[in-house]
C-alpha cells in the first residue's frame, strides 16, 4: 500500500465508462485530500447510462460528469506534467499516456480493467458487467491505496 498522490489522473479510450468510474470511486473513497481528474484518448461518447447507474448503487453520483479527451484537457488548462500519477486503464490510454509523458517524470501504472461496453443481451446482464468494471476499479484503489478513509 502506498500513500495517496497530490493528483491522479485516470485515463481510457473514450472518458466515458472506466476512468469517470475510478474518478468518482477514488473522491468517494479517499476524499478531496487528492486532485482526481480522468480523460480519455478520445472524446466522441458521453457518459454512459450504464456506468451512471452502477456507481449510483455505491452512492457515486457520475451524472453530471462531461466526458474529455487529453486534448481537451490541456486545452482546458489541466496540464499533464501537473499530475504525480497517471492510471491508464486501457492499453490505448497506456500508450497515449506513455507517448505523452515522455518528457516529464511521470509515472504511468496500468492497471488491466474490463471493458463492459457491448456485453450482455439485456439490461441485467449489462448491468452485471458493468458491476464487475466497477468492482475490479474498487479492488485496485483499494490493494493500492488501502481501505475508504471516508
């Protein structure tokens, strides 16, 4: 288990499932002691109906989350160099993240999350998927950084 950074960024393909998730599970469980953001390579999603519902069930509001690319976050004044560690939880965000690091001295850990996008027929099934992407975020934070301090 290792201290909790300054600032974290979460990162993975599209901002809209996997690293909003971790964003809001990270400032549920550890408070506003550290700077939480997420991005994704791309942004061409919104958030999705699915990630919403299963972070409300833990009582993580994600509703109102917008969904950003690492283009617009610098855009936006969040500037990569700025964060202690990033996470990428997608090996196209791992690579993005790695490309565009390169030249600080940042670490990057990556940490293998399910993509629960287009699994299950119905809306049970989906939401079980979704369940496990959430639970496999919350086992990482917490083999990380411990149990919730809030």
């Amino acid at each position: 288990m290792t201290p909790l950074p300054q600032s974290v960024l979460f990162c993975c393909d599209h901002n809209s499932v996997r690293s909003p998730m971790a964003e809001g599970i990270m400032k549920k469980f550890y408070g506003t002691g550290t700077y939480v953001q997420s991005a994704g390579v791309r942004n061409d999603f919104e958030i999705d109906g699915f990630c919403i519902s299963v972070c409300h069930e833990i009582g993580v509001e994600l509703s109102r989350h917008r969904t950003r690319s690492f283009d617009e976050m610098q855009e936006w004044g969040d500037d990569l160099s700025s964060f202690d560690l990033v996470v990428a939880l997608s090996p196209a965000s791992q690579r993005k993240a790695l490309e565009l690091t390169r030249i600080f001295h940042l670490d990057v850990d990556y940490w293998p999350i399910m993509d629960p996008t287009g699994l299950g027929e119905n809306r049970e099934a989906k939401l079980f998927h979704y369940r496990q992407t959430r639970d496999q975020i919350i086992g990482h934070l917490k083999e990380r950084w411990g149990e919730p301090t809030e």
